[in-house]
C-alpha cells in the first residue's frame, strides 16, 4: 500500500504542477492580451496553456483579430489544431505582447531558456514584443542562473565539437560542463543515441554549471561572439513581467 501511496502522491503533485502551470497561463492571456493585437506564442509545458487560453478565448469570441507568431513546431501545431491565425516575423516584424516559460529566473529577471529546445526561435519573437511575460512555477526562481539549470547553446552542426570546446573555454564559462545535447531536442535529458536536432536543423550544447554564473549578461555577449554560435538560453533585461504561480497563490514580479 506505501507504493500506492507514493503514486498517488506523484500524481497529486504532477496534478497540482499541471494545475500551477495552467493558472499563469491562463492569467497571462486574461491580463495582457487584448483584441486586435499580435501575439508570440511561447514553447512547452507552462506556455501550453497560455496557448490553449487564446484558442478557448477565439473560440468564445471574447478576443477578436489576434495573429499569433509561433515559436516553435510544436506550438505552430497546437495553435492551428485550435484555429488560432498564425503568421510569421517576416510578415510581422513588432509584436504587441509574447508569453513563455522559463526554466530559471534570477533577482534582476534574467532568464535561462531552452530545455525544450526552442531557444533561438523564442528569443527572435520575444525580443521584437513591445511586452515579454514569463510564466513559471515558484521552483523556477533561483537566487543565480546556473546551478539549477544547463545553459543551453545552439550551434551550428558543421565542427561542432570544436564550436562546444571554444565556448567551454570562455572565461565567462569558468567551471562549465559542455554536454552535447542527444536524442530528443526538445529535453536535455539522454533519450537517444543521435545527436539531438533543432526546429532549425541546428545541435545544442548544454552549459552545467556547479556554481552560479558570476556575470550572465558578459557571458550573453562572449557566447553569442563565438563564430559557430547560433544563440544561445540567456534571456538578459527582456522580461517585463514574470507572473509566478506558487503553494500560496499566485504573484507577478517586474524588474
């Protein structure tokens, strides 16, 4: 009976976290959208609901004349199974608001981004938003990026191993465990013997960290200047909003 227990338990906590992702979701969309406006659709888990919001919200006809830019296949997928109207950067260069998780976020709002693996197209939607809301579960918060979660690093697959030792060796990077990324790109987990691809046909180097980044905006710029580099998961002064669902209810944080 313990067992049962524990699964039970598991799947009360699985339920909960689903039930926290959904609340900011949710709330990002009822807050921040308004009709008329173009969108980024963000990647994931948390950004899952917030893109089921605005197809529910389309479909009650409560919002109206939303273009959405996705960030990812996988969004691009689940928007148009919800009819939400899609369209690109190369049409719609100024967004009025973008919605995404994070995997961690530091004191000044500093992101990392991409263990689902769609850094570089969310990074390109986000940084063009007049406003970029971040939603996350409380265990996102971290007193220093790193630690708590790998860097992610998109590169190019042409010499790959040696694009991963020159970023390994930046002095930003002091203390840095370059792991190349295989099977799934959309987790950083070991769940395949290929090299894991990205939306853009690119691998990704995951960044472990023992100990908090000492500098993540000089290590931004000093990973992003590395010929081979194609970007990378810190998101630095982006934010403008992260809303937070916790045990005690749910919290918004601006810089």
């Amino acid at each position: 009976s313990s067992i049962s227990n524990q699964r039970a338990a598991t799947f009360l906590n699985m339920v909960s976290q689903d039930e926290l992702k959904k609340q900011v979701g949710y709330k990002a969309v009822d807050d921040y959208v308004k009709s008329g406006m173009v969108i980024g659709l963000g990647t994931g888990s948390t950004a899952y609901f917030a893109v089921e919001r605005v197809g529910q919200l389309l479909d009650s006809g409560e919002l109206k004349d939303i273009i959405a830019i996705p960030t990812s296949v996988r969004t691009k997928e689940q928007a148009e199974s919800l009819k939400i109207p899609l369209a690109t950067l190369d049409t719609h260069s100024k967004l009025d608001v973008a919605i995404d998780g994070a995997d961690e976020v530091d004191p000044d709002l500093n992101l990392v981004k991409g263990g689902g693996g769609a850094l570089l197209r969310e990074k390109m939607v986000e940084i063009v938003s007049d406003k970029f809301i971040v939603i996350v579960d409380e265990s996102k918060l971290t007193e220093g990026l790193g630690p708590g979660f790998p860097v992610p690093v998109e590169i190019t697959p042409f010499c790959h191993e040696h694009t991963m030792r020159t970023v390994a060796a930046l002095p930003s990077c002091d203390g840095c465990k370059a792991v190349l990324r295989m099977g799934s790109s959309a987790n950083n987990q070991v769940d395949g013997d290929e090299i894991a691809v990205t939306d853009n046909g690119n691998y990704i180097v995951d960044l472990h960290f023992e100990t908090p980044i000492k500098d993540a905006k000089q290590m931004a710029i000093d990973i992003k200047s590395v010929c081979g580099v194609v970007d990378h998961g810190l998101f630095c002064d982006m934010t403008t909003a992260v809303i937070i669902a916790g045990s005690d209810g749910i919290s918004v944080k601006e810089p």
